[in-house]
C-alpha cells in the first residue's frame, strides 16, 4: 500500500531494509516538478483551511481570553492557549481581517476591542 501510494503521487519507490533495524526511506519530488508558485498556493490553501478549522477553538479561545483581559499581551495568549506566538498573531491578524477584534491605541499600551463575539 507505501508503494502504490508513493507512485501515485508521482514518487520513487520507497527503501525498504533490515539491518539491525528496519529501515524505510521515503523520497520527495525533485525540485523541477515542484513549481514555486504551486507550492505557496498549496502552503497558503492550508493555513486558510487551518485558520478556518481552527475558527471553534483557536480562535474561539483567544476571544474568549480577549473577553477576559482586553490588555492581553500575544505572549500571554499562546502561554494559555498552548500554541506559538506566531500561530496567535496568525489568528489576530485573521480576527482582524473578519472584523472581530480591533486593536486600540499602540502596541505597548493599549488594549483590544471584541467588536462581535459569538458564544
């Protein structure tokens, strides 16, 4: 099932061995079948899909804390929620984008602002 898999998407068989241990080698596409564009698209598709997803909980999560504490820094919102400061300024951003939460005054200082909130 590997092998049929990996030919079918266009992959070298994989490497089976046993020494010691057992062994199995998976290949990826070479450079000049991936285009770069395709990848960004497939990268971009994916965190849409995943900030999407992740709408009922990740998202869902930092309004809720939002809620809470409107002076909340992004720090403190992936020590609570579990992930990364990158992944929550993600999600911000994405808040932002849908109109949610505003940031009002500068960075250091001013607060946040859930303008719809759905429970």
């Amino acid at each position: 099932m590997i092998v049929k898999q990996s030919l079918a998407l266009g992959l070298r068989e994989p490497d089976f061995r046993q020494d010691i241990d057992f062994t199995t080698t998976f290949w990826r596409r070479e450079k000049e079948n991936l285009e770069e564009k395709d990848l960004e698209k497939d990268l971009e598709k994916d965190l849409e899909k995943d900030l999407e997803k992740d709408r009922s909980t990740t998202q869902q999560k930092i309004l809720v804390e939002i809620q809470k504490n409107n002076h909340i820094t992004q720090r403190e919102l992936s020590v609570i929620i579990g992930i990364n400061e990158k992944n929550i300024r993600n999600n911000i951003a994405k808040l932002k984008t849908k109109g949610l939460i505003e940031r009002i005054g500068p960075d250091k200082g001013g607060y946040w602002k859930v303008k719809t909130f759905d429970t």
